[in-house]
C-alpha cells in the first residue's frame, strides 16, 4: 500500500510539472523556429483567429482614444469615419496576420532580437553581447505572457501564449506597446 502510494504521489507531481512547463517548452520551440527562419514550424504554434481578434481589438480601442482625444466623440462624421476605418483596418490585419507576417511580428518582439540590436555599441572581443531583456510566466491559468524588457515610459509589449488543451499552448494574442498605441492614437497629422 506504501509504495502504491509513493507511486501515485510522483506521478501527480511528474504531471504537475508536465503542465507547468509546457508554455516554456512552447517557447523554446518558438525561439527555434525563429532561429531557423521556418515559418510553418513557427505557424503551428500560432492561433490565428485569435491573434487578428486581438490585434484588430487594441488598433480598434486606439482609433477609438484618437477620436476621443481630438474631441470629436460627438461628430457624426467621426463616428463613420471611424467605422470605415474600421472595416478597412480589419482587412490589412487579415492581410498582415499570416505565418510570414507572424514571423516578422515576432522577429521585432524581444524574442527575435539578436545581438544586432547592440550592434551599434561598442563591446570589447572578450565580452559576451548583451541579450535582449525579456519575462515570461503565467498571468493566468489558460494564459502566458513573454513580455519585452520595459522600456523607459514603464511599458513594453507582450506575447501572450494561450492553453489549447492540457499542455498545448498557442500565441493567441500580441499586447502592443503602449508607445504603440499611443502613437496610434495621437498621430501628429491631427
């Protein structure tokens, strides 16, 4: 009985540990297809209905904070303006979320950048190039967020890994900067 015992208990914290590491193992597979440039490997780790909701919602929200921020809230013009620009918005996001455009999102992310970045630093032959500074966890029990080093404003973009069963995680949403969004929201042409 003690040994039944002993085997149920390990095999409850071997699977423990299976769930818990599987978004880390997700990641690494990401950070491999990006380092082989293999866009179907990173494709079959992306939820594309749900990235193009989620990137479609936070341009949309943005749109929305500029149409407040000019004041023009109660214009209907801006309201129709706002509506075409939605539709027309919604059909570049369908056209740019695709597995090539996907790479290219996640290539610019902390996750894709390489030394390059520091390139225009000077660093002595000896030194190790500096690594991109980026975060990764839970923030819930179906989500994961890989988030870029926080910039200077307090703020930095996030890939967000959500659960597809027990262990399969897929990047379901991208969390723009909001450098981003505010760029977005308050272009200089107003």
């Amino acid at each position: 009985m003690k040994k039944i015992a002993i085997a149920a208990a390990a095999a409850a914290i071997a699977l423990t540990a299976t769930v818990y590491a599987a978004p880390y193992y997700t990641l690494h597979q990401i950070k491999t297809a990006l380092a082989e440039r293999d866009a179907s490997a990173l494709s079959s780790h992306v939820d594309f209905p749900a990235l193009r909701d989620s990137v479609k919602l936070q341009m949309n929200g943005a749109m929305a904070d500029s149409i407040r921020a000019v004041g023009a809230s109660d214009n209907p013009f801006a309201a129709m303006g706002q509506a075409v620009a939605g539709a027309m918005l919604g059909k570049i996001i369908d056209t740019m979320v695709t597995p090539a455009g996907v790479m290219a999102m996640v290539n610019q992310s902390a996750l894709g950048q390489s030394g390059e970045a520091h390139a225009g630093k000077t660093q002595s032959t000896d030194a190790a190039p500096a690594r991109p500074g980026y975060s990764a966890g839970y923030t819930a029990w179906d989500k994961f967020a890989i988030g870029s080093a926080v910039n200077a404003e307090g703020s930095g973009g996030a890939l967000v890994l959500q659960r597809h069963g027990l262990w399969r995680w897929k990047l379901g949403a991208i969390e723009l900067e909001s450098g981003v969004r505010s760029a977005i929201a308050t272009r200089p042409d107003q």
